[in-house]
C-alpha cells in the first residue's frame, strides 16, 4: 500500500470511528450564504481557485480580488516545463516558489500546472526523442514533484495528451513517440515523488460526452484496473456560447470510475449567456460528489488569455460580473461533499511486494518498478521489524549496464553494480511496522533487483 493510499485508509478510519460512536461529520448540505467564493466553496468541501500570473503579484487591484474571494492558486505559466528547466537539468523555481509562498500566507491551496505538456516544452526537451527524452522527461517529473513535496493538493501530471476531432486516440507529440506508456511513466514518478499530492489527468473540449472525452475516460478506466496511481481527471471547460447537456453527466461518469473530477480552466465567451453558462458548471459541480474544486482561468477579464472575449468574473477594474453572482449563488445552493466515500469506488489494488514484510527485528526492503525501454524509476519501501530502527541502509545490486542517475529520500553511494542507499535525517527513525519510501531513477535496466535491508 503506498503513502497516497495510507492517507486515505486513516481518513476511512477516522470516518468509520466518528460514525460509530455517533458524531456527526456531515459537510453542510443545505443552502449556505457565504459571500466569498473561495468562502462558500470551502462550506460544501470543496475549493474555488484561480489562474495566477506571478508579475501581478504586486498590482493591489489584482490581489485585493484574488485574496478575497479565492481559497486556491494556480500558476498560469510559471510551473511549465520552459519556465522551471530552461536548460537541462538546471531548475529554476524561483516564481513558482513565489506562488506557493503567497497561497500559504494567505491560507490557499495550490494546483500544480502541469509537469507533462506537448506546449511550452524548453527548446533542449523540443529536440529530443526516445531514450533520452523519456529519461529527461521522468528527470523533470520527479525533480518538480519533489521540489514542491507536501505542497500542492494536486498535479496536472500530464496535460492535452488527447486528439482533438473524432478519432479518441492520441495527439501526435515527441512524448508520445517515446511509446504510449509515457502517461502511466510519468503518474508512477509523480507518485514516488509526492505521494500526497492528487494526481490529475487534464485537458479541454471534454465538455460532454465526444470521442475525446471517452479516450480519455477509457484511459482512466484502464489505469485504475491496473493500479496506476490517477487520482483525478481535470475538465479545463474553456467555453463559448453554450454548454454541452451532458457537461454534468460526463463528470458523473468519470467520478464512477473511482476517481476525483475538477473543473480546471474555467471561462466563458462573453455575451448573453455568460452569467448563465458559468452558474450551470458550477451547478454541475456541484451536484457531482467528487467534484472537488473550480479554478477560473484567471482573475479579472484583462488578465485573460483570451483577450477580447472577457471570459472571467470581474471586470477589469475588479467589481464582480453578473456571472460572478450565479456563482455564488450555485455555491450556496449547492450540495455538500459527503464525507462517506462512495461506495462505487473499489479500493485500488497493489502490485504485490518483491519481498514480504518482516516479522522479526531488523528491516525488509520491496522495489516496485516503472520502466521503460532504456531506464526506470524504482520505488523502494523499508518496513521496520519488531525493533523498529534508528536508521536503514539497503543495498541494492543492479543489472550490468543499469546506473542510478538520481534518488530522493535517502542517500546513494554509488551508482552502479552494489548500490547503498541510507536514510536521510526525517525517514530513519521507525517504530515496529512502520514504513519509509525513497526513489532512484536509472538508466539501462532495473529488471530483477532484489533489495536487502539493515537497521541500525
Ligand atoms: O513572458 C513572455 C514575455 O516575456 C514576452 O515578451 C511575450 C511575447 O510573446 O511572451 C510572454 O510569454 C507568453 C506567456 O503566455 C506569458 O504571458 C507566451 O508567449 C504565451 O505563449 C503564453 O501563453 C500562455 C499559453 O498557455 C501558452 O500556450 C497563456 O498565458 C496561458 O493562459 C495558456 O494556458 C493554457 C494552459 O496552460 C493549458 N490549457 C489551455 C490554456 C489556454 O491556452
């Protein structure tokens, strides 16, 4: 079971605990009237985000808006592949730090967009294929999702990875040609390297049942019938001048999957039906359980992408729209999240263990693997026996040919043939059965390593 998984079983638990012994942890599920969004939002459980453009930080008329109404941030381009790796494996993540830091003093959540993208990828990456671009791309996955550890509620891991038109299937890019498993390569790396965050899935013109949103629901589907780790499924909702009538009906069907549905990107052409457009996906929302979240893709209309349309809530001297009122008013009316979780969800299953748990003193290490043709990500889990450790160390002897190239969570000496790996500061210490994670990526193969374990 990993740490995601772990998380969840405690709140089951805690749930169960409070239910039995007659406590009432219902969300609150008639109408409300908090007069903020991100307010009334959080009342049914749920957050009410916004597109961030880092420079504007400092515009008051901006922030005043942003620090009022909304419990979520978003950066709009500064956590992309060409902002925080301009060059190879040199990171820079200065205005996304910068994000995180706002959103913390000021009591928001953060979405994390996106690791994976066909856009905006820097010119070194736009140049590569194979090996080397599934390697860099695993690199860039688990060095941003470790820099950020414990800090964003969730990732866009992948972004418009779906065609557009009728066919379902995949948009041509270099990171598909690596191989079609690119998508499940890169949520196992965002897993081992933070494990707490949700793990998304997002992209747009899913606003209803096409072909496009069911290639994407049959990915979904098979990733959870084979364990890997997608928590959630993003619908970006980029709108014109209607909404689909089946918009709600799709989220439902991705929720019965047994996954988190958020609607990501939000805004809507101007005209007539703005105001109504933005209260029915808000509705929508609403009325689907796992629908956890709205991010409006920026904040006032003059901070659009979309320029003339005047797509969002405020205006651009900041007073709200009359889209902002059907809002909050959808929020108020709205259904809470229930706190029981669904029961159309199965559990996910895991792969079993390379080795079993101990049952005596000392430690046991398990590797469980993600490769691909030419390198790998292993996910190693230490379990403490009877004693419990003050500190572990595991050896690990890879393949001929095989390096490890980065770890996280403990430190390596070496990096082919016998490799050791020892707890850092924060993961040493275990009581009986307790478990600690680290990660390495390699290059060659990783196939058939077999991790001995020893507490000190
Ligand atoms: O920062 C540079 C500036 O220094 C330069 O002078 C200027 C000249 O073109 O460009 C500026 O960068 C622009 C950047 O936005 C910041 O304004 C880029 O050219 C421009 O391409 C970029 O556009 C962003 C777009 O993604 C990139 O494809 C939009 O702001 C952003 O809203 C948009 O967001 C996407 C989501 O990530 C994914 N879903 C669709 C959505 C809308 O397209």
């Amino acid at each position: 079971m990993n740490h995601r998984k772990v998380l969840r079983a405690a709140v089951t638990v805690a749930v169960a605990g409070a239910l039995a012994s007659g406590m009432t942890m219902a969300m609150t599920t008639g109408a409300s009237a908090g007069t903020t969004l991100g307010a009334s939002a959080a009342e049914k459980g749920r957050y009410f985000g916004a597109a961030v453009a880092v420079n504007k930080l400092s515009n008051s008329t901006y922030t005043t808006v942003l620090n009022r109404e909304f419990n979520s941030v978003v950066a709009e381009n500064e956590m992309k592949w060409a902002s925080n790796e301009p060059q190879q494996g040199v990171f820079n993540h200065s205005s996304g730090d910068r994000l995180v830091s706002h959103a913390q003093a000021n009591g928001m959540s953060v979405r994390g967009h996106t690791l994976l993208w066909h856009a905006q990828q820097p010119g070194w990456a736009q140049g590569m294929s194979g090996s080397a671009l599934r390697n860099a791309m695993i690199n860039h996955v688990t060095q941003v999702a470790t820099h950020y550890r414990g800090k964003i509620h969730s990732w866009d891991v992948v972004n418009e990875a779906f065609a557009d038109g009728g066919s379902g299937g995949r948009r041509d890019s270099n990171l598909q040609r690596t191989g079609n498993d690119w998508i499940e390569a890169a949520f196992r790396a965002a897993d081992a390297a933070d494990p707490g965050a949700k793990l998304c899935y997002n992209d747009y013109n899913t606003d209803g049942i096409n072909a496009k949103s069911t290639g994407i629901y049959n990915m979904v589907r098979d990733f959870k019938s084979r364990g890997v780790p997608i928590d959630c499924v993003g619908f970006q909702s980029h709108l014109g001048t209607s909404l689909a009538s089946d918009y709600q009906a799709n989220l439902q069907r991705f929720a019965d999957l047994g996954v988190d549905v958020q609607i990501t990107e939000l805004d809507v052409m101007t005209g007539g039906n703005q105001a109504n457009i933005f209260g029915a996906v808000t509705r929508a929302c609403m009325n689907v359980s796992r629908c956890t979240g709205i991010t409006v893709w920026g904040v006032r209309d003059c901070d659009s992408w979309r320029g003339s349309d005047n797509a969002l809530l405020f205006d651009c001297n900041g007073n709200k729209k009359a889209a902002y009122t059907n809002v909050l008013n959808a929020l108020n009316a709205g259904p809470g999240i229930p706190t029981t979780p669904p029961t159309t969800t199965p559990p996910p299953t895991d792969p079993p263990p390379t080795t079993p748990p101990p049952t005596t003193g000392g430690c046991s290490a398990s590797v469980s693997l993600n490769s691909w043709n030419g390198g790998f990500v292993a996910s190693v889990k230490v379990t403490a026996g009877s004693a419990g450790t003050n500190g572990w160390n595991v050896s690990v002897t890879l393949p001929g040919g095989a390096s490890v190239t980065n770890t996280w969570s403990a430190t390596a000496s070496g990096s082919s043939g016998t490799v050791r790996f020892a707890n850092v500061d924060y993961n040493g210490r275990l009581t009986a059965g307790q478990v600690a994670e680290f990660g390495f990526q390699g290059t060659g193969s990783g196939a058939g390593m077999t991790p001995t374990c020893t507490a000190s």
